[in-house]
C-alpha cells in the first residue's frame, strides 16, 4: 500500500556528511514539490528512502493543478541555526494561486543544485485540497524543537 511518511532522506544524510548539499541563503537552490493523494499513487511510497526528485516524476506521482508548475517552488528565506545541540533548517512559507482544483497528500524538499537530490518527504496528514484559492505550506517555528528539518 502507498505512503507517504514525515522523514528525512536517508540519502540526504549520507550527502550531508560528503559535503554535497550547501543549506543556508547563499548555497544550493532548494525546492518543495507537491505529491498526489495517497489515493491517487499506484505503488510508490515517499519516505526516508526517497533519494532523488525522479522518485516523484517517474510514476507521475507529482500534483497537479492549474496555478502548480511540475517542480515545485524555489524555497526561500533558509534559517540555517543550532540550539541546544541539535541543528535545524527551516524556510519562508510558500503558496500556490490554483485556478481550478489541486489535491496533495504531501511534499518532497529537494535540491535542484545536486542533480535533484532528495533532502525530506513531508506528509500533511491527509488530503489538502485547493480549489479557485492559494495552495498554501506554512513551515513551523524555526528552531530546535519544530523547525522543518532537525538533525542532533
């Protein structure tokens, strides 16, 4: 069965620590794309072994919608920080004007710089549907405890 699950890449991980992915405002260009409804994808499940964008392409597991182009949105804003000893990564919220309608299920973070390269799957614990309104993610609190991404 299909899932989409709240994980960081384990491949992620293994590039982070080979120097591959440069995180703060100045580095890579990162971006988050919009995953189908688990209802909608046919075998595939997104999660920790998740390792590049092609994983959401290649079974046409990515949303769409009018006002959504196939990619993604360019991530902004990066708060790249460390507090009481865990490390923690988070972004400017972003938003979709969908003319018509949009189901997602989930996003994957990735980083366009790196050939692609998967950095998280995030799952919105449910269907969120747009419809002729903005498609929007907001990214928690960016700090030790809740920012998006947390490493430590």
């Amino acid at each position: 069965m299909p899932t989409i699950a709240n994980e960081i890449c384990v491949s992620f991980l293994d590039e982070l620590l080979g120097g591959t992915h440069d995180l703060d405002t100045s580095g890579d260009t990162l971006k988050i794309a919009l995953i189908k409804s688990v209802d909608e994808l046919e075998t595939d499940s997104f999660g920790q072994a998740t390792t590049n964008y092609s994983d959401l392409t290649s079974n046409g597991n990515e949303a769409s919608g009018t006002g959504y182009t196939a990619g993604g949105a360019t991530l902004s804003g990066q708060v790249v920080a460390n507090a009481s000893g865990r490390a923690y990564l988070d972004f400017t919220d972003v938003a979709w004007t969908i003319t018509g309608s949009l189901t997602a299920g989930g996003a994957l973070i990735y980083n366009s710089s790196q050939g692609n390269k998967a950095i998280a799957v995030i799952d919105f614990g449910g269907d969120q549907v747009a419809s002729n309104q903005t498609f929007t993610i907001v990214f928690p609190t960016a700090d030790q405890n809740n920012a998006i991404i947390r490493l430590g």
